[in-house]
C-alpha cells in the first residue's frame, strides 16, 4: 500500500468519523450497529454463492469478503471493529491487511459469532450505549441474537442519511475508483486481443480475468461478454464455448473491483464479418460518449444529459440512414429508446448501482421520468460524484417489432442487414470536480 492511499485512507476515515458523529447526533442515536453480513447457502445444499459485505460496513473498512462481522460506531470515540476469525481448518481465517489504518479501530477477534449459541470468552458483546441503531442484513439473524441488542432495526432516515455520505466519494475513494478502473482497462485489453485471435465468449471471459487479476467469484458483477446477436442482450448471462463461425461484433461490459471500490466499463468492438456500417456505428457511439462526458459538471441534472443523449442517438440514426426523418422525430416518437432502452448511466461507488441515485438530498424519492423508466440517476450533479456515462444502441427485435407496424420512416433493410451485430454500448466511469469532471476511464 503506499503511503499517499494510507494518507487518503487517514483522511477518509477520519471524514467519515465526524460525518457519522454530526449524522447519529442529527438523528438522535448515541451508537450504531453495522452487521456485514453473511452469505447463505443454496436451497437444500451445503455451499454458498459470492459473497458481499454490506455497502456502509465497507465504506469504512475497504473489505468486501468479510462475514459475520460488526462494525460500532459511537461519536467521540474509536470505532470498534469486531471481526469474526475462527480457528478452522476447512477455510483460511479472515486476516486483516498489514496496513496502517487498522491502527485507526479498536479490533476484537473473535472464533465465535454473535448468533452463535455458544458461551464463552470468545462471545461477541457488542457495547451499544444510549440510544443505539442496528443496519445491515440483520433479518436473517436469530431473534435471539436482535433482542439483547436493545437498538432501533434498520431505521429509514437515518440509512437514507448514510446513503447520501456515500453518493460523494472522498479522494481516498475516487483513488481506488481510479485503481479499479485501472485492473479492469487491462482485462479488456486481453479481451479485444482476444477476439481478434478469434476466441470464443468463454475464452475471451478467461482472457478478461487473468488481466485483470482476479477469480470469477470476485468479480463485482458477472461480466458480459457477448458476441454477435447476444451484443444486444442488455445482461446477457451466458459464455458460448465456441466461436462463432462470423465474427460481427463483441460487446464486453466488466469490471474489477479495488478495496471493495467498484469499475464497470463497457467496450464494444466491429469484428471482421461485420458491415462496414456496424463499424461507422461504433465510431459514433464513441464520439457519442466522448461529448457526454465532457458534459459532466456541477449543476447539470443528468436527467438533462439522458435526455441529451437520446436526441444525439437520433441524430445519429439519421446520419447512418437507420431513420429517414429527423432526430427530433425519433426522439419524440419512441423511435430513439426502442434503439436504446436503458438509462445514460447510474452513481458507481462499493455498489455498482450505487446508492441514493433515485433520491433527493433529504431522502425523499426522485424516481425516473415516465418516459425513461430505466434510468438509475435523477440527480444534479455535484462535485465528488462518481457517475457512469454509457449510451448505447441495439438492434433488439422485440423493442423494434411494434415499430414495424407504423409508418416511422426507419430504414427497415438496414436495421435486418445489422442485427446479426447485436449492439453497441460505450461505457466509462466520471468523477464530478469542482470544475468540471475527470475521466476514470483514460
């Protein structure tokens, strides 16, 4: 670790020690609670899917493996971490770094978890004090182990407060954001390289997660790797064993993660096979993104920028002869988000979704637009957000089919010739500055 993350690492903590203090205060709490959480196994099974610890547990600590762990959380005092380390000899106890900041928390370790029903010295006693608050995925512990906490579950405004903290990420953070964004620029250049050695979804997945350094279980979302045709399904889920005979296209969205701090970056790329129009679209869609992102800046309301968006995609439809009309008509005909579906982008932080998008400052809902009801962002932008910036435009023909019965001046025979290609999404990562944005994403 070096010394000016450590450094940034002090600063954030110590930032987040006087927030949470103003914040409990305002809310009348003396102590909170922050449970980790744990990972639950597979109906009638005996293993477990990846697990994630809980966004305000990593805030603090940058862990996003650690389970059945607490965080206390007591203005004026040391923040107590309690962190569940049993002797096992099935699994490899939970270790902290050998980093400096674990100086800034009074650490217990403990062979025992606070729902266990044993007795002993390892017992976990939380030392909740005055007025306390418990937050985390606490549903799914014992009521024995709630009762004796004597604390409010999971109050509303109080998390809507904790969420707002995080929409705005400290240097530390925007640090490992650019870290993050750094692995994973890396896992897609293998996969680019990959695609023109002519390698299948799965081998292109491989290629991805040894750049990028990482095991598919840690991954903070499954990737997408999509080649042809599955280009244009928004989440694909699959990994075709096989190349495909054509190569038209390859849409790779993956990320990395870099102390619990999350990349998600979207490249999409015209294969070999594919029309020379494919590739004139994807040159567009790139100088798309690139003026969006030069948008971003405090005071723009990035329903402002999703709008801006759709009526560049219809001028782009129109420049590409996929609509014969103007942009202002296939953006207010539909024609524009039957082509894009999906909002600009969303605030990326511990979550790649990340919290308060769909919110106003003081926790009241925000929700998306009638007409956009996929967008994951309503805010204005302010300094120390961190924001993706992602247009896209597929050839789905479910989305398209209902258009077909209308007069719309699309140009049908081109929209057939590039739906073997799928789509075509441009995604980057943006810190909003005090002057105006900086790209995570070079």
């Amino acid at each position: 670790m070096s010394t000016t993350l450590f450094n940034l690492q002090h600063d954030h903590i110590a930032h987040l020690q006087r927030a949470y203090s103003d914040i409990l205060t305002d809310h009348g709490f003396d102590s909170l609670a922050i449970y980790s959480g744990h990972a639950s196994e597979h109906f009638a099974d005996d293993h477990t899917p990846p697990f994630q610890a809980y966004g305000h547990f990593m805030h603090w600590v940058g862990l996003a493996d650690v389970q059945h762990s607490w965080l206390i959380i007591q203005p004026g005092e040391r923040p107590q971490l309690y962190l569940y380390a049993p002797a096992d000899f099935w699994h490899l106890p939970t270790q902290l770094p050998d980093e400096p900041w674990v100086e800034a928390f009074d650490v217990h370790l403990s062979s025992n978890t606070i729902d266990s029903n044993e007795t002993g010295s390892d017992k976990i006693s939380l030392p909740l004090s005055g007025n306390a608050a418990v937050i985390g995925d606490i549903e799914r512990l014992p009521t024995c182990t709630l009762q004796p906490l004597k604390a409010e579950r999971h109050p509303e405004r109080l998390v809507h407060a904790l969420d707002e903290l995080r929409l705005f990420k400290t240097p530390y953070e925007v640090a490992c954001l650019r870290e993050a964004n750094r692995l994973a620029i890396a896992g897609h250049q293998a996969s680019q390289a990959a695609f023109i050695g002519a390698a299948g979804e799965l081998d292109i997945q491989l290629a991805y997660l040894a750049a990028s350094r990482q095991r598919e279980s840690n991954v903070p979302y499954q990737n997408i790797i999509g080649l042809n045709e599955h280009a244009g399904v928004l989440h694909y889920q699959h990994y075709d064993l096989q190349p495909p005979k054509q190569r038209y296209s390859l849409l790779v969205d993956a990320g990395r993660r870099f102390r619990g701090y999350c990349a998600d970056i979207t490249r999409t790329y015209a294969g070999p096979d594919a029309p020379v129009a494919f590739g004139e679209l994807v040159t567009a869609m790139q100088a798309l993104k690139k003026e969006l992102v030069s948008s971003v800046a405090p005071g723009v309301s990035f329903v402002t920028l999703h709008e801006q968006m759709h009526q560049q995609l219809g001028e782009i439809l129109v420049a590409n002869d996929l609509f014969k009309g103007t942009a202002e008509q296939a953006v207010a005909e539909g024609v524009t988000r039957a082509f894009c579906p999906h909002g600009l982008g969303h605030s990326l932080g511990l979550q790649v979704h990340d919290v308060a998008g769909l919110r106003h400052p003081d926790g009241t809902p925000a929700p998306a637009p009638e007409q956009h009801p996929a967008l994951r962002l309503t805010r204005t932008l302010r300094p120390g957000m961190v924001v993706t910036i992602e247009p896209g435009l597929y050839f789905i023909n479910m989305l398209l089919a209902p258009l077909r019965n209308t007069d719309l001046p699309i140009n049908w025979q081109l929209v057939d010739q590039l739906a073997p290609c799928g789509g075509i999404r441009i995604e980057d990562n943006v810190a909003v500055t005090e002057s105006g944005f900086t790209n995570l994403t070079p």
